[in-house]
C-alpha cells in the first residue's frame, strides 16, 4: 500500500468533481479505455475522485459523449512541487543555501564539557584542550583524539585515563583520576595483584598503580592476573607494588529453572486455632488455653507484645499471641506456557543473587530445554553484563 501510495506521488495526481445526468456512465467509459478512477466518493450531488495526471486529458471526449462536467479541485505530487519551487527559485536557493551553512556549522566545535574532575581544575584542563586544539570554532574533523588523550596522560600525572567523545558540536573530555594507594607499610597496602573474579572480555581497563598485563578485548579467565603488581621503571628494576586500577568487562551467567505441569501448594481450608504464650524474663513460658495444634498441616502468624513489671526494671513481660491457619495440598494444571514462563522466573532471579552492584545487564536469553520428565519444564537463563571484574589478591614474598 506505501509503495502504490509513493509511485502515486511520483507521478502527480489530480482531485476532480464530475457532474451530470450520466456520471455512472461516465466512469463506466473511462474504466474500458484503460483509465482508472480512485477514492471514488458522492458529495454534495457531485462524485470526487483522483486521478493520475496523464490520464485527465483523455477524459474530455467521455465528459462531451455523457454530457458530464469534470473540473480539477486539486493538484498533488512531486511534478507540482517541482513547478512550484521553478516559480519560487529565490526560496529554493534560500533553502540550499540554509542547509550547506548549517552543515558548515555543524562541522565546528562550539561547545567543550570537562566531565570527572575532583582534585583537577577544570578550568585548566580546559586551556591545555584548546592548546592541543580542542576549543570552540575548530573544526571537528581537525581535531586528533588519540594525540590529545595521550599529551594530557603525559602533562597531568594526576589523569589514569583520558577518553574524548564528539557529539555533534559538543566535545566532552573525561576524565578519571589517579587514587593513590595506600602507604605499603600499613597493613591494607601490601603489594598485591588484581586479578580477574570473573571469565570475561575486558572492555576498559585503566590502570592507577602497577603494569597491565591484558588488553581490551581480550578473554580473560577467574584468577588470571589483570594488573601486575611487579612494576619496573627501566632504572631500578623489579619493585612489588599494590597495584591499582579500574577494569570491566563483559560476563556471562546462566542458569537454570524447573517448574511443573502439575503444581501443588498449601492452601488455607479456613479453620484457625489461636493460642496465646506469656513470657517472662528469658527462661518462663506459660501456654495459656490450647497446648496442642488441632491440625496436622498448618501456617501461622505471631504478634507479641512486652509489658514492663515495673518502672526502671530490666525484668518485663512478653504476651504472645499465635493464630493457625489449617492448609491443604492443593493441585492445580498449568499450561506449558505458564509452566515456561514460571521456569524463565526461577532462572532469572537465580540469575539476579549472583549480579554485583555495579553490574548493568546488556542482554538476556532463554532456552527451554528437553527434560527426560514429560511432566517437567526446564528453561536456560543466559544474562549478558557489563561489569567491574577486578579483585586484589596479596603477593607472596
């Protein structure tokens, strides 16, 4: 329907209003020459309909034959348009003119964000990113990011990690900050490794105190040592630092959930009994009314409440109240649908314990899987995140 809608506007369509004693005939005649009426509609006693631009002249002998009035109420499509802008060519070279200088325009900088800071003047940074050209009124296209990122690493030793993201005219340069590690001689700043928790891709890694020994995008595996804490300076040798730094990556998870065709559950039957336990001090308890339990399978609910024996007494008094509620075993069918959306929650939230914090889920997937059980319904949860992977673990020696 869109394309026919679109070669119609190619073309160029005409609205006309046809009047007469014979406009049935009229449309009758046109339809067997090949010419084809659309939106045919009866309005006012005149019927309204389109038609393709070619095809009105050949309309004039039908309207003489059936003594039918046919008039043009409307013009549509690309041909009028482009007869339109040939009149108006001052709006057309307006227009052109427009759009090459907001694409010129588009192509400079105008604005310069310094995100990240805490013990770094912003205002600083700023100046030393329009010495290395990254100010307002430069060109975009001017400007070499990995130059930049790597002269400020080397003018502020106080930046890890330098990262510049142009977005249209705005340049945002972010910044994250070395924190220095603890003295080594406390007792949290022994020299240590980081080290992978999880298997994963590292995405970013940026190190504050020691050597990378992985790269982004490489596959990493629990324990494998992401940042070393044997630093050398090519002067002094091997030194045993803490090391330090920020590394993500990309974790996979997954696990599984069950659920049943046939699900059972406890059900209150609406019998309750109440039994009421007053408490005094630690060791005395005394069962008021009913000492037994009525009912073999049962919930309960307690609510207590502790009164003093006296003003400024550490001895008090706790009145318990039990109320049971009699439950039967209940079994209820469930369709394979509920089933594997049942089983899709159990895999999700086991799944959800194991996330950390920090961690942003990026995708997930299900899987039923064939169970030997025809009675039972398996689902594979596989969650994809982004997340800080790094875990310190102390050198030896």
């Amino acid at each position: 329907m869109f394309m026919v809608k679109l070669w119609q506007y190619l073309r160029g369509y005409l609205d006309i209003s046809i009047k007469g004693a014979m406009v049935e005939k009229f449309i009758n005649l046109a339809t067997q020459q090949g010419i084809f009426p659309w939106d045919l509609r009866r309005i006012n006693g005149a019927v309204k309909a389109k038609i393709n631009v070619e095809d009105f002249r050949l309309l004039r002998p039908l309207a003489r034959k059936t003594q039918c009035r046919v008039k043009i109420v409307g013009r549509h499509g690309l041909p009028f348009v482009v007869l339109r802008l040939r009149q108006r060519k001052g709006l057309v070279v307006g227009a052109v003119l427009f759009c090459l200088a907001l694409y010129f325009l588009s192509s400079f900088i105008w604005f310069v964000e310094i995100t990240g800071t805490d013990k770094l003047e912003p205002g600083l940074l700023r100046e030393a990113a329009a010495s290395l050209g990254v100010r307002p009124g430069v060109l975009r296209f001017s400007i070499d990011i990995p130059a930049v990122k790597q002269e400020l690493l080397i003018e502020y030793d106080e930046i890890a990690w330098v990262g510049i993201n142009i977005r249209g005219t705005k340049a945002t340069i972010e910044i994250i900050e070395k924190k220095l590690p603890p003295p080594q001689d406390s007792e949290t700043g022994r020299p240590c490794d980081i080290v992978a928790g999880q298997d994963a891709v590292i995405t970013r890694i940026a190190v504050l105190e020691g050597m990378a020994v992985v790269q982004e995008g490489e596959t990493v595996q629990r324990g494998q040592v992401l940042i070393s804490g044997q630093a050398s300076d090519g002067i002094t040798g091997v030194q045993l630092v803490r090391a330090n730094g920020i590394v993500e990556g990309r974790v996979w998870r997954e696990a599984t959930g069950e659920a049943y065709l046939v699900r059972k559950y406890a059900q209150r039957t609406g019998r309750s009994a109440a039994q009421v336990v007053v408490k005094y001090g630690k060791d005395v308890a005394v069962t008021l009314g009913r000492r037994s339990i009525p009912f073999a399978t049962f919930e309960s609910e307690q609510t207590s409440k502790k009164l003093s024996v006296w003003r400024n007494s550490a001895a008090s008094v706790e009145i318990i109240y039990i109320r049971y509620f009699e439950t039967k075993i209940v079994e209820e069918t469930v369709s394979p649908e509920k089933a594997v959306d049942l089983a899709r929650q159990k895999a999700t939230t086991l799944l959800q314990d194991q996330l950390s914090a920090d961690a942003t889920v990026i995708d997930r997937r299900y899987e039923v899987l064939a169970s030997d059980d025809p009675g039972r319904i398996r689902v594979r949860a596989v969650i994809e995140t982004q997340e800080s992977i790094g875990i310190a673990r102390e050198l030896s020696g």
